[in-house]
C-alpha cells in the first residue's frame, strides 16, 4: 500500500495540529500519547514532498507547536515588560516565527539530502539532529522538545539511559513507523513494538541513597512581580522572607528561598539574611536565590549558603532579554520591554563547585538552567541532590510554570537525583529520584512547602555520558538515507 499522499494545504493543517498536539502531549495536559501522533503528521507523506514543500510544513509545525506551547511569552512581554497590546502580539509573533525556522531548516534539509530509503530512520534522526541545533544555536531554547512530554509514559525507564533527546528519538521514530505500519509495511511493527516493550526490562532504579532523608522547608513568598524591584517591593519581601521563616515550627536541614527572593544585591541583604539565620536552628543550613556584584562592576544571579563559609553558585546560562540584552547599544531605549528592570547580569565563570552543607552535596541550575539536560548531568555528576531556585511570576497563569516543573521532573529521572524547586509564586515542588512530585505548593498563594528528599548517589548512563551518544546515533541514522541529487 503507497505512502499517504496529502494535499500541499492539507500536509500544512496536519502539521499545525500536530504542533498543537505536541502541546498537548507536555504539562500540564500530559497527553503523553499524543506526541507519537503529532510525529506521524509530520512524517505522512513527507517523504514524497519536494525540499520546498517539506520546508513549508516545518514552518506550519513550529508555528502550531510555539503558538501554542510557547504563548506564555506573551504574558512576559505585554504584563511585565510594559508592552502594548499590538507590540507585544508582533513580538511573540517573531518570537514563534523565528523559532519555527528550526523546523524549516530540519525538514528541508531532510527532504533536500536524503531519498526515501530508510525513510523512518533518517527522519527520526534528522528530527533530533534539528533538536540538537535548537539547544545550542543563538544560546539555544530546548523548550517543548517531542520527548519532553513523556515522564510519565511507558517510555519513561528511557530517559537514565539517554535522556529527552532519546525520548524524542523513539518518539519520533514510533510515529514515522506507525506511518508506515498503516500503509501495510509491517516489518515497521517488529522495531515498533521493541521500542516499548525494552523499557519493561530496564532498572528502576540507577542510583541509591547516599544517607538519610533530609528534612527540608521551601518557602513560597508570592510577591508581585511588578513592584517587586521598588523600595516597597523589597520592604515587603523583606518581611514576607522573614515572617515565613519564623514560622517554621519544625526542625529541618534546610531552608530554602527562591530565586532573588529579596530584590536586591547580597551585600544590602546581608543584614536581612543574618537576621533570618538567627530564627534558625544551629543545625539548620539556609539557602537563597540572590544577586551579587563585584568590584568591577559585574553582577551574577546566583544561590548562596548564608552563615560563614557558606558555599555559593553563579548561574552559568544566562536568559536573553531577561538577563542580558543582545545589541544593547541598538535595542535598549527602543521600546520598554528592552530596558530591564536590573543590571545585565554577567555568566558565572569556570567549573562551579557543588555546595556542601546539611551532610549533603547540592548541584545548582538557577531557572531557566534546568531546561538543559547536560548542563543538569554535569552537575549531578558531583551532586547527591539537585537544587533549583526560580522566579516564574514572569509566566503568569500561563502553561509556563507547569511545563517548567515537568523539565524538572525529567532531569531528576535523567540523573537519578531528587530535585528541590523552589520559586517565586509556584510551581515550588519536592520530585524524587524517579521524577515523581512528592510534595508541591499552590501556585500563586504565600505558602510553605515542607517535605523529605533523600540524596542518592552512582551515575545513570545518561549522567556518565550526556547526550553525545544518541546525538552521534541521531546523525548516523541519517547517513543511510542520503542520496546524490542533482
């Protein structure tokens, strides 16, 4: 039976809903079934199309996928970056446009190189090879990947031994043969059935516990974003900060507040912060999300121990147009959305060093950070425990936060690390070792989060290796197809 031959505006409906089902497919929907489908829409009758056709339906899946997934970019621009309307319409706009052409360029590539032998193969591969050029290219934005959605499928126990982009791999893979499964080829269900019928024979469990169950209190303190920076605004975190940690009850091993929770630089807070160690225990280390500036005139988003010799991180990946502006010479002053609200914020340099505190060894990834699977691994490599802090108050009530705590939940599965995520206004969660939320706060209320985490220590394959390995298999699965033309 022939390949599904669909119509030029036909193949571009099916992929702007296969964009919108990729959506679906992640948090907070977590139709994890639907990313496998959105594949097959690609795929149908792709191999069929001219370099220019296939281009087209690229642009169409972006723009269904971003348009959809990715529309809290909205809020961030017209609520918190003091954007009309029509400006902040036209800059989202760009912003799923330009992200789309990753799909442009991947498609038309993939139509333009190879020919239809091993069809499945070298598009599932190239379909990496395009997730692999988004992580990294103009500081990379890995959101909504295809494997992203798929923490709680059967194709989870994947995930230590390679990691999103694996999943994304057999995601893409289970749809193109799905394709051809339809059309009749049913050797495609001999590979088809083998990809999630494996994962029923893997570990578990990769890691194990490094000690006891640390007792740990997050702190949620739910201040608006948009006099968070004024003299107010740090009066009432301030206070906020305090009061929730006076009101602990219980002992704990931790104590953590989010990412800049009090909107100022470490030393003014210093007074505060000292002030809040003293409404501790002895025995109790307390953590913050903080700016800090040097001599030299350069600033680090970063996360502190406070007491002496406490240990610290300075974020490493920084956001563009929220820490730092590209062109500022030419974009700042241009529009409001480009004059931020703190100084640009400068990368965190060298190797950093785990923090050491609690009988525990604690990995950091500020944010944003925790969307980047290696970055995670090579932080959990030396780390029992994975810690991030964040501010989403700039999502508001979109998908954001939800598809950011999902993130999370695959790098603590990747790596066999629990993780702590404490924000700003949710979603503040406790995740364990296999990726499962063990303990979360309401969005968008002051709220203490208290729970248990055990640190685990020994490496998942993933957390050895990194993507490296399936991003190579992604490219050799490609060379097979590519054909001469002329």
């Amino acid at each position: 039976m022939p390949a599904p031959r669909l119509s030029p505006t036909l193949g571009c409906l099916a992929a702007l809903v296969a964009g919108g089902f990729t959506t679906l497919s992640a948090a907070p929907f977590a139709l994890w079934w639907l990313a496998p489908v959105a594949a097959a829409l690609v795929y149908a009758g792709l191999p069929a199309l001219t370099p220019r056709q296939a281009a087209l339906r690229g642009l169409c899946y972006g723009i269904g996928l971003f348009g959809s997934g990715a529309s809290w970019v909205y809020v961030s621009i017209h609520d918190y970056g003091y954007t009309g309307i029509p400006l902040a319409a036209a800059l989202t706009a760009l912003f799923v446009v330009g992200l789309s052409l990753f799909f442009v360029v991947t498609l038309w590539l993939y139509r333009r190189l190879t020919g239809p032998r091993l069809a499945p193969l070298t598009f599932a591969g190239a379909w990496v090879l395009g997730e692999w050029l988004r992580t990294w290219l103009f500081t990379g934005f890995p959101w909504l990947l295809l494997g992203s959605g798929q923490v709680d499928s059967p194709l989870a126990p994947w995930a230590p031994v390679g990691g999103v982009y694996l999943l994304s791999l057999i995601v893409a893979l289970t749809g193109a043969l799905g394709v051809e499964l339809l059309c009749r080829r049913f050797w495609a269900a001999i590979p088809l059935v083998a990809l999630w019928l494996v994962p029923l024979a893997l570990p578990t469990q990769w890691t194990a516990p490094a000690g006891e169950p640390l007792r740990v209190a997050l702190l949620q303190g739910n201040l608006p974003q948009l006099i968070k920076w004024s003299p107010e605004g740090q009066r009432r975190a301030a206070t906020t900060y305090l009061s929730l940690t006076a009101d602990l009850e219980d002992s704990f091993d931790l104590v953590i507040w989010p990412e800049a929770a009090l909107p100022m630089f470490e030393d003014q807070a210093r007074p505060i912060l000292e002030r809040a160690q003293t409404l501790l225990p002895p025995e109790t280390a307390l953590l913050t999300g903080i700016l800090q500036r040097d001599g030299e005139g350069r600033y680090y988003n970063s996360v502190i121990e406070v007491g002496d010799g406490g240990g610290e991180y300075r974020k490493q990946h920084l956001v563009p147009f929220g820490e730092y502006l590209p062109l500022e010479s030419l974009l700042r002053g241009a529009i409001a959305f480009f004059d931020l609200p703190m100084p640009a914020m400068t990368p965190g340099a060298g190797t950093p060093t785990p923090i050491r505190t609690a009988g525990t060894i604690i990995g950091n990834a500020i944010c944003y950070e925790i969307i980047y699977a290696d970055l995670v691994a090579e932080r959990a490599r030396s780390a029992e425990l994975l810690l991030t802090v964040s501010n989403d108050t700039w999502f508001g009530a979109s998908l954001g936060p939800q598809q950011h705590l999902q993130m999370a939940r695959l790098r603590a599965l990747e790596n066999g690390r629990p993780v702590v995520r404490a924000t700003s206004n949710g979603v503040t969660a406790l995740i364990d070792s296999q990726g499962r939320v063990t303990a979360r706060a309401p969005q968008f209320e002051v709220a203490t989060l208290e729970g248990t985490v055990v640190p685990m220590e020994g490496l998942t394959p993933f957390t050895r290796t990194g993507s490296w390995p399936v991003w190579l298999l992604a490219a050799l699965m490609v060379l097979p197809g590519i054909s001469r033309r002329g």
